[in-house]
C-alpha cells in the first residue's frame, strides 16, 4: 500500500482541484443567484490552494520521470497562469443569455440551460491535467492526463458563446482532437510492443539496451499525436478555426493549457530514449516540424484580417519556436560546450518560454475581450482601429504583450528568445543542423513583426469605429493589466523565474544514470509486478 | 513471447522490416478481404437487396424522422453507474480474502465508499440539471 500512498501523496493539488471542480457544479446549480455568483470566486480559492499544496504539501519521492522540481515549477507555473485565466474568464458565463437572464431575474433559473458551474468545473478539470501530465510515470496515466487537459476544452469552446460559430469550431475541435488521439495512442501501443511496459521507468530502462525501431515508430507517432495539444505542424489545422471560434477568455485558456501539457509529455516521452535525440529520425522529425510549424504560422498569420486569427497562427508559430529549445535538449554535461548559465538548456528555455508566452498572449486576448463591438466580441482589426483614443490603457497593454511576442528588447518574449535559440546555437556543436534551425527561426521572427506591427497599427493608427463599446468585465481589465506590468517588469527583472526554470530542468537521462544495472532484474514477464 | 518477436525480427531483417511487414499485413488484410468477398460471395440484385436493412428488417419510417434527444442523455447517466459496477465488482470479490483484523479493512471499504459517494454526487448533479425529467 505504500505505493499507493507514494503515488497519492504527489498527486494532492490535483485531488484539490477535482474536489473544487465537484464544489464549482453543485454551486452553479444553487437556487440563489448570489450562491451562484461565488462560483468563480471558489474555483480560484480552489486553485491557490492547489498551489499552496504543490509548495507545502507532501511531495512525491519517488515513481516520477521529470526531475520533483520541474514538477513543482510546472505546477507553479499552471496555478499562476490559472488565476491569470480564471481572472480573464470569471464574468464570461454572466455574457451567456440564459445565465444573465437567470440573473437579471428575467426568467425563472432553469437549471438545464445555466453553464457557470460547468465552465468553472472544466475550467480546473482541465488543469488538474497539466498537473497530473508532470506526474506522469505509465503511458495509461500519460494517456489519461493528457485526454483530461482535452475534453474539457471541448465543452469549454462549446458552450463558450451563444453563436452557432462556437458550435462549429468546437465540432471541428473534438473530430481532429479523436483523430490525433488515435495517432498518438497507436505510437503508445508500439512503445508497449517494443518494450512490454507500460511503466515509463522501465520502458526507458528496457530503451537504453536495445534499439527496437519500433520504439522509434511509437515515439515518433506519439510526438505527431501530442502536436495537436501544442498546435504544431502536421496537426496545426484546427487552431485558427477553432481560436476564432471560441470565446476570447476560453481563446486565451487554449492558447497556454493544453500547450504546456503538450510540451510537458512531449519531455516525458523523449526521456524514454537513451539519451536526448541530437542524430537520427526522430531528431530530423522534431527538426522538420520546428521549421514547418513556424514558418506555416507566420506565413499564415501574414494573410489574416482577423485578430484573433492572428493570434492563434502566432500561436502555432511560438510553438515552433519552442520547439527549437525542445530539440537542444538539456544542458550539456562537459562545459566545453559553450552553454553557460541558462543558455545551453534547452528544457530550461522551453520551460520559461512557456510562461513568458502565455503572459503575453493572454495579455493580448484579454485586451480584445474587454472591447465590444456591435453586441459582440472585437475580432477583425477593424474592431480595434483606434482603440488607443478610446481606451489608451487597453491599447499600451496590447502593444507592450504584442511587441513581447514580437521579441522586442526590455520585454519578456525577448528573453525568452533568447535562451530558446542561443540553446539551440550552444549545443551546435552536437549536430551542425541546429545551426540553420536557428537562422530559419530568426527569419521568421522577422517575418512575424509584420503582423504584429499590424495590430499595433490597427490600435494607434487606425480611424476610431464609433461602434466598439467597453465590456463590463472588471476582472477580465485586472488580468490585463497583470499581463502587461508582468511582461515589462519580468522582462526587465525576470532572473528569478530564469533561475527556477533552470533549476527546475536537470533531467534525469538514464545515460547519467547507469542503465544498464537496472535492467538485468525486470524481465519483460514482470508486467503485472509492482 | 509474442513481445519478443520485434527482437527476433531485428536479428534478420533490416532496421525497420518490422515496420514494414507490419504494414503490408494491415494493407493486405484489408484488400484481401474485400478481394475474396468480391470473389467468393454470390452477387445478387433486386428490390429486397436494395433495401436499407440487409438483415431484412423492414424500415417504418423516413430517416430524417425527430426523437428525443433526452435519450442519449439518460444512456450516458447510465453508462455511469455502468462503469461503477465494473469497478465494484473485482473489489468486492477481494474485500472478503481480506484478513478480518486487518486495519486494511476500513481503508478499503472507506476508499470504495468514497467512489460510491463520487457516483452519488454525480447521481444528484444529473437530478438537479432536469436529465430525469420527462416532459
């Protein structure tokens, strides 16, 4: 039993935040309006207590994949870009018509058509997957994680706005979402045929003695499946629909939930192989996706007349670049190398990046949703032409989180860049691919400022629509001022989250380990041992 | 023994015939089927054959016809309590090998009694949303 409670006891701000989600559907359903109204309110206590938890809490001491820091560092990092989120979300289900009639006292509560407690409950399912994600150490719990950072997304963009264009979206969400649920399940299948685990520990133990292509193949189509979380190329093609489709809130949620999830198992899965892959297929795949993902996202953010449109191929394009910091891999062992500090650690990078990116783009989103155009959400530039006369704190929150994706200097996204390619130039002497990998990168950060350039126009140039009205969202203006005061100020004094993410990053490669001890005593008839 | 075969497999073939005859076995397992049904079955045309049902159930109405979509609401709530007896069941075939003075006794019937209470608040969510009502 002690296993049991060994396991338990890592997975307590998960735990939390499932008893929250079962508090946040049976308050949504309260007879009193008031009563309702506190949803939002529980699921952030909910979620601080979570994080409290993941700090103070009893800490798992063994059975785990990723390093119990990055573990801490990507629970942290969910708990606090969760309140960020929940702020930008909390008066989202008072917009939908039959909530805010409920409320109004319009029309009697009719429990069947009031959502607030689902959307808040989904809300924190779905990041009790990115929890349970980091915890990971089968490919069952791997699979089941990651299928609950997605289901509840679905519903989210679903039930998100009253317009049958949610509807669509999230129809075309949940089919492709099945479709690379197949693929990467087919490539877990193949890891357990290769190896006859399901145990991670040991399928890496089983990896580092023989070189079964057939693992090769599972990890390869398990990566092509989980680059559907995180938008990449080949299974990029349902984010701008699906981005424009939802509602900015539940928008902003996709853009940084099921992506560190993603990236998360993505790190998981590459751990497996003996050592980080700097040569051979699976290498060149990661390689060619980088390259594709963000050049197919910039190319394709350059033709948009939507912002959000936009936003979400800049999405698919930092995914790409995230993708270079995943290929450098870990810091080097020797320091002949040239990576000093956090350059040179590719995971670090990713691991920073992730929040940095998140920061900013919900920044931006949080900005679009705070305007309202014509009874509806702002989308085209032309629903922020001149939002900088109207609403000057909106449009310097804008322009400090886009020019952050753009890379600019003093701001976050800059830093983050940087770490993320110099890792990649630190460790070129492993492979001399990673060079052009960075000059493709570099090229389309250049590529991206025209779009970019492009809102900030919209914002400070453009005729002033008379029809954009102000949303009443206090909350959703709080969390747009913490992203733009947390881009400035992080990109000027960000060394502390630098730290932690390097800290957070030293991973345990069996071939620092010695692996070939560990095998001798697992045979592949042990399946049900443990 | 059968995980074994990729190693045995590698010892001859090249690198990724594994792969391969994997996928030639999908492939010709598939056109193979339906070549040996085209082949083999007896073809025959006419107005029975060209019905909706090839079980030869007679079809009442139009496809395009309205039902209740409560339905799948109810099967889902069902499905459940399903899924609940799944789990119930090896656990209660287990619970009685347990020692009677072990202190693992009440953990266990706590932890199943807490799953049960899972299923109830789930029972009560569907009753408060309407799905047992019908009208």
């Amino acid at each position: 039993m002690s296993v049991m409670a060994d396991k338990l006891a890592g997975v307590w701000p998960e735990i939390t935040l499932g008893l929250g989600a079962c508090v946040c559907m049976a308050l949504g359903l309260a007879k009193a309006s008031s009563t309702r109204k506190l949803t939002s309110w529980v699921a952030g206590l909910f979620l601080l207590l979570s994080g409290v938890l993941a700090i103070a809490g009893p800490q798992p001491t063994s059975g785990l994949i990723l390093p119990p820091q990055m573990v801490l560092y990507v629970k942290l990092a969910v708990v606090a870009v969760g309140v960020v989120l929940l702020l930008v979300a909390a008066q989202l289900p008072s917009s939908w018509r039959a909530t805010h009639r409920a409320e109004e006292g319009i029309e009697p509560f009719d429990p069947a058509n009031v959502m607030r407690g689902e959307f808040f409950a989904f809300f924190l399912f779905s990041l009790a997957g990115v929890m349970l994600t980091t915890t990971a150490n089968d490919l069952v719990w791997l699979f089941l994680s990651l299928e609950l950072v997605s289901l509840p997304t679905y519903v989210m963009v679903a039930t998100s706005q009253d317009r049958i264009r949610a509807q669509e979206s999230a129809v075309k969400y949940f089919f492709l979402g099945a479709l690379a649920v197949a693929v990467f399940l087919y490539g877990f299948t193949l890891i357990y045929g290769a190896t006859g685990f399901t145990d991670l520990s040991r399928v890496q133990s089983a990896a580092a003695t023989t070189t079964s292509p057939l693992l090769t193949l599972g990890i390869v189509l398990a990566i092509v499946g989980i680059s559907f979380k995180i938008a990449a190329v080949p299974m990029h093609f349902y984010t701008a629909d699906v981005y424009q489709g939802a509602a900015t809130p539940v928008t902003a949620f996709l853009a940084f939930v099921p992506k560190t999830a993603g990236f998360v198992a993505i790190i998981i899965l590459l751990s497996m192989l003996p050592q980080w892959p700097t040569h051979g297929p699976i290498m060149w795949l990661l390689w060619i996706m980088a390259a594709l993902t963000m050049t197919v996202g910039n190319v394709m953010g350059l033709l948009q007349t939507s912002v959000k449109r936009t936003l979400a191929y800049s999405s698919i394009a930092h995914s790409g670049y995230l993708l270079v910091g995943l290929l450098a891999g870990p810091a080097l062992l020797t320091s002949g190398g040239g990576g000093s500090g956090a350059i040179g650690n590719g995971i670090a990078a990713v691991l920073f990046y992730l929040v940095a990116y998140a920061l900013s783009t919900i920044g931006a989103f949080a900005v679009l949703g705070c305007v309202q155009v014509d009874g509806h959400e702002a989308d085209s530039f032309d629903d922020i032409s001149g939002l900088s006369t109207k609403h000057p704190g909106l449009a310097a929150v804008m322009l400090v989180c886009v020019l952050s994706l753009v890379g600019l200097p003093p701001l976050l996204g800059f830093i983050g860049k940087i770490y993320l390619f110099g890792s990649a130039m630190a460790h070129r002497g492993e492979n001399p691919a990673f060079v052009w990998l960075v000059v493709v990168a570099v090229l389309n950060s250049a590529v991206s400022a025209v779009y970019y350039l492009r809102i900030i126009g919209a914002c400070y140039f453009g005729k002033p629509s008379g029809r954009t009205e102000p949303q009443h969202c206090p909350s959703r203006r709080i969390a747009a001022l913490v992203c733009g005061i947390a881009v400035v100020v992080m990109g000027v004094a960000g060394n502390r989250l630098v730290t932690l993410a390097r800290e957070s990053s030293q991973l345990a490669q069996p071939s620092q380990q010695t692996p070939a001890k560990v095998v001798s005593d697992e045979l592949p008839t042990d399946i049900h041992g443990g | 023994m059968i995980l074994m075969l990729p190693v045995l497999a590698e010892a001859s073939f090249n690198q990724f015939a594994v792969v391969g005859v994997l996928l030639l076995i999908a492939i010709v397992f598939g056109v193979g089927n339906l070549v040996i049904s085209k082949l083999m079955g007896p073809s025959r045309e006419g107005p029975i054959k060209g019905l909706v049902y090839e079980s030869g159930m007679n079809p009442i109405t139009p496809a395009r016809r309205r039902f209740n979509v409560r339905f799948y609401v109810v099967a889902m709530t069902f499905l459940v309590f399903d899924v609940e007896i799944v789990f119930l069941y090896p656990w209660a075939t287990t619970f009685p090998s347990l020692a009677q003075d072990s202190p693992l006794n009440v953990l266990f019937l706590g932890r199943m009694l807490f799953f049960v209470l899972t299923t109830v608040i789930a029972f009560l969510y569907a009753w408060r949303k309407g799905v047992f009502r019908y009208d």
